[in-house]
C-alpha cells in the first residue's frame, strides 16, 4: 500500500468516530430533548455539526475507493454503516484491522527485500 492510500484510509478512520457519534448526539440532545423539553436550540447546531461530518465522510469514502481501489460492495457497506446510529466505530474497527494488516505486509515485503 503506497503513502497515499495510507493516508486517504488514516483520514476515513479519524472522521468516521466523531461522525458516528454525531448522529446519536443529534437524537438524542436534538430531537429527544426538544420534544420532551423546551430545549430546542441543540437542534440547529447538532444538525449542522452532523451534516458537515457526514459531507466531511462521504468525500472521504470516495477518496479511499478511489486511491484502494475497493470493491463496490465495500464502499457501500460503510456508507451503510454511517446511515447507522453508532455505525462508524465499527467501519472504524474494520479500518484499524485494514490499517494494520496493510502495514505487516509493508513490513514483510521490506524485510524480504533486505533479506535478498
């Protein structure tokens, strides 16, 4: 995996937590609490801070098909999982096993050049 596929799949996982967490937040403090309360001025900001993120995640997504070359089944199923309350920390955790799996083969294939 080169440098900018690293990179463009780093961006995904550190968007997809806040994003994930935005969503339940704005149910919750947005929606529940204005119908339950008078408090109804969380709702313009949460809705606001959960947009951009999920804008903020989807140019990210296509970033990462773009530069991995993932299949489109993929990429659906972590758009999926971003539509999802709580979504993203598991397209998260399916992220760090990516991440970490690409850098042991990075590592395997420099050390069995060295070895040559």
């Amino acid at each position: 995996m080169d440098i900018k596929t690293a990179s463009a799949l780093h961006r995904l996982r550190l968007i997809s937590v806040p994003e994930a967490l935005s969503f339940p937040a704005l149910l919750i403090f947005g929606s529940v609490l204005s119908r339950i309360s008078d408090i109804d001025y969380l709702m313009m900001p949460l809705g606001i801070l959960h947009g951009i993120l999920f804008v903020i995640y989807a140019v990210f997504l296509l970033d990462v098909w773009n530069k991995a070359k993932w299949p489109v089944k993929k990429v659906a199923l972590f758009f999926l999982l971003a539509l999802l309350p709580f979504g993203g920390l598991y397209g998260d955790k399916m992220l760090k096993r990516e991440e970490a799996d690409s850098v042991m083969a990075a590592r395997a294939r420099r050390e069995a050049a060295n070895a040559a």
